[in-house]
C-alpha cells in the first residue's frame, strides 16, 4: 500500500485524557503515480444518531452529530513545501489527544433508529477531481471515560469481595390452572453492593428462586414429589442476560430499542449470538424444601421451596453513558419460567456500569507496564472495527454539529 498507519501502542482499548502516538508510512513514487497531491492524518470522534419518520409509505431520516474530536495535520504535498521530501519512503509521527469529556464507544439500534459514539484515526490521500475518490487508510479504536474509583474496586473484586452485598427482589403470584388459589414466587439476586459495576472483573452474584405453594394438608409423601411451583433444579432452565435500553433522540423524533448483550453467570442454554465469560463448570446450584405450618394446624400449611445459584459474571459492554442524541442504560435480566399459562417471573434490574480503567502514562506505555484490563476490547459488533460508523453518507448528510461535546 502506499498509505499505511503505524500506532506505537495498538491496543483497541483506549482512554479519555490519554495522547495516542504513531507514524504514517508514505511510499512516495507510488502516492505520485496514484495521483494524490497531499496527505493528511485525522482524529475523528463523534456521537452519532439517526431515527427514520414514517410518512404513509415512506419515510425521512433525521439525523444527528455531535462531533467529539475533529482534529487533523497535513503530512505531506506533492510540492514538497511541507516535508522537503520527494522520492522513496517518508515516516511521519503524528499525535492526538483524547478529549477528556469523551464519551464510551457504543453501536446500537435497530428498526430504524441507530446510534453510535465511533472513535477512528485515518489518513487520507487527497486526489483532486469530482469522480475521483481520495484514498483512505482507517484504524479504528474504542474510547472509555475515566475511572480511578472504579480501578481499584476491580482490584478489590479480583481479590475477593469481602464487602456487603445488595439484594434486588420480584415477586409473582401464579397457579397452575384457571382456577384455584395462588402459589407464591420469588426472586432474589445479590451482588456487591457498590455504586458501579466495573468492566473486566469478575463479579460474584447469588441468585435465589424462592416458591410457596398455596395451603394444603400435609402429606410426608410430598417432600419426594414435585409440588407447583417447583423452582428449576437446572441452570440452563434460568436466563440471566446483559441488557441494554439505547435511545436516540433527533430534531424532535425519540426512539428507544432494547437489545439483548451477553449471557451472564454461565445460566441459561448457550447462544452462539451471546457471549459467555463465565465457565459452566465454576456454578454451584443447591436446591432445598421445607414444610411451614400454619399457627393454628401443622397439619396444615405450605412447602416452601428454594433453589440457589452462586457463580460470577464479567462485564465487557460500553459503560452506561447519556448525551442530548444518543443515550444507553444497562439492565441485568432475570427471567425464570414454571409451568402453567404465562407463569413466568422476569425483571429488568438496572444498573450503572463504569470503565474502571485509567490512562496510562508516557512512560507505562514505553515499557509495556499497562494495566492488563486495557488489553481488552469492548463487546462491539464488527462493523464498529472495521470503520463503518464513518462512510461518506454520513459525513455529507448535512446534519447539525457541535464542534465539542460539553455537560451532556
């Protein structure tokens, strides 16, 4: 290639505040034969939005940008006024610095409205003419905000919650038929109780699924039978999901989308779509059952009946983050099924997650001594990677900017 862009650090993982270093690789005979008459390296970030307005049988894309990072140097011109430098190899370093106010990396959205926060450096070679296109060379990177506090309660988790914990709780009442009289079930899922979850550490949980059957007579009989509502005795009978509410807000047009991010905990049957950071083999399931009499009659009462789940989860998705077009909540999803018309318990328990990271200095860089939670990537789709959050379409679609994102 004629065009190549070197990082000194390539991780794809980076943080607001830090200076990204690298150097572009000009091959100068070939950039002259192709026709290109300057080069210039770009830092580009932006928060990006579009919500489609159906009219009858057509609709309109409004969209919406709020420009991060707009920042670019010419490296090179065919006249040779800015390097002095005509023929062989020519290496130029570049730097950029990330706003400190940067926003998570984030693509997400469906059914006609998307949204995105994309990071990229490029080098373009600019070749003049209407139907002559310029020559691209695109690196794309993912940006997390800052976080102190959160590094060290990922080291405090990576060596071993001794802390309290919370306990979020939902509660049904349901029966096996139409008629009759309800049984009780329950949820309880706990975890540290901190104000953020972190990214990459492992985060233990107890999830307990609690059922009591309606009044009955006791039958000794029934401590070895199933008895509605039976509570799962089997992980893969329990969904416990990642989940996240995005909403993208352009010219007075809200959409919101719920999309579903990873399996957690090892629970529930795999998905190849989902991932998993958490091996089956490391959950424990314990099930018990028990008689509660009534005051009056302990021949009288209900069996109470409980499964409990320990293990971990790992978080990799973009920290939860608002600004004025494109916004994301994140929610841990329980959901536990029983037989019978729509016996279902499920809830959506929000919750904050942080970046957990800090930058690293010049010199931790220089030595390779970086914390290895930035050897990490988000969980983001391919076209995120590959650049596609900055075609041309959306460059040249006319849409309001702000040069700087500021108090969203």
């Amino acid at each position: 290639m004629s065009i190549v862009l070197h990082l000194a650090d390539e991780r794809r993982l980076r943080v607001a505040g830090e200076t990204i270093h690298g150097e572009v690789e000009l091959h100068i005979p070939e950039i002259i034969k192709d026709g290109v008459e300057e080069v210039h390296v770009k830092f580009r970030g932006r928060v990006y939005a579009r919500v489609e307005q159906s009219l009858g049988t057509t609709s309109i894309p409004h969209h919406g940008n709020i420009y991060i990072a707009k920042d670019e140097i010419s490296v090179w011109n065919k006249s040779g006024s800015l390097t002095g430098h005509s023929g062989g190899t020519l290496w130029v370093p570049f730097q950029f610095v990330i706003p400190l106010d940067a926003k998570p990396s984030c693509a997400g959205g469906k059914w006609g409205a998307l949204g995105s926060v994309s990071y990229i450096i490029k080098a373009v070679g600019v070749r003049p003419g209407k139907t002559t296109k310029n020559r691209r060379v695109t690196k794309a990177f993912a940006v997390v905000p800052p976080d102190p506090a959160g590094s060290q309660l990922r080291e405090s988790l990576s060596a071993g919650w001794s802390g309290p914990f919370r306990t979020l709780s939902k509660s049904i009442a349901l029966r096996k038929g139409i008629w009759g009289s309800h049984s009780e079930a329950k949820i309880d899922l706990s975890y540290p109780d901190v104000p953020v979850l972190p990214l990459f550490a492992d985060i233990p949980f107890t999830l307990s699924i609690i059922t009591e059957t309606k009044e009955m007579k006791y039958d000794a009989a029934d401590q070895h039978k199933d008895v509605f509502p039976v509570p799962p005795s089997n992980a893969d009978n329990i969904t416990f999901l990642l989940r996240r509410k995005v909403e993208m807000k352009v010219n007075g047009l809200s959409e919101e989308r719920w999309e579903t991010l990873a399996q957690l905990g090892a629970l529930g049957k795999a998905s190849p779509e989902l991932s998993s950071e958490t091996n089956p083999r490391d959950v424990s399931l314990t099930s018990e059952k028990w008689w509660i009499p009534t005051e009056n009659d302990k021949q009288v009462g209900a069996w109470r009946q409980e499964t409990t789940i320990k293990s971990t989860f790992r978080l990799r998705s973009t920290p939860t983050f608002s600004t004025p077009v494109f916004s994301a909540r994140n929610y841990l999803h329980v959901k536990v099924d029983f037989p019978g018309m729509k016996n279902e318990i499920k809830e959506d328990f929000p919750i904050q997650i942080s970046s957990a990271v800090v930058a690293p200095t010049a010199k931790e860089v220089e030595v390779g001594d970086i914390d290895e939670a930035l050897e990490n990537n988000l969980d983001l789709s391919q076209p995120y990677w590959d650049g596609e959050m900055w075609n041309e379409k959306h460059e040249a679609s006319g849409l309001f900017k702000l040069n700087r994102l500021r108090g969203a």
